[in-house]
C-alpha cells in the first residue's frame, strides 16, 4: 500500500489538473455494470480523502491550488 505523503503528492499532481484532463474524467468515472456480492472495494479517492480528514483539513481543493500550503500539509504528513 502507499504512504499518506504518496498519496498526497499524487492528489497534489491531480488535483492542479484541468477539469477536462482525462486524468480528472477517469477519476469521476463510475462505472455501470453490477458489482459481485460482497462490499465494494475501496476507491482511491476516497481512501486519500480518509487520510486527509485523519490530519484535519477542511478544503483539500482550496489548499492544493496553493503551492506553499500544499508543502505544509506536505510537512504536517511527514510528521
């Protein structure tokens, strides 16, 4: 499995994409065919979005838009 500072580094590359970017389509894709039974493994994001809310921050939008924030939440991972 990846470390929160792995996935916060690719949230950060993601997350400064274009909303068109096919990263960013994929990303939202859901997909339309039934699951087996059993719960549903566990998406990336919402995984990464786990991580986040453990190290309390509230808008992970805002903050990734903002290189030097974006390095202390880097930072307050490392830690």
């Amino acid at each position: 499995m990846y470390s929160l500072v792995d996935k916060l580094k690719w949230l950060d590359h993601v997350g400064r994409m274009a909303e068109d970017n096919n990263v960013q389509k994929i990303k939202r894709w859901k997909p339309m065919s039934k699951r087996s039974t059993g719960s549903p493994k566990t998406r990336w994001e919402v995984d990464v979005l786990e991580d986040i809310k453990s190290i309390n921050i509230s808008n992970w939008k805002k903050v990734v838009q903002n290189t030097d924030s974006w390095k202390k939440v880097d930072e307050q991972a490392r830690t």
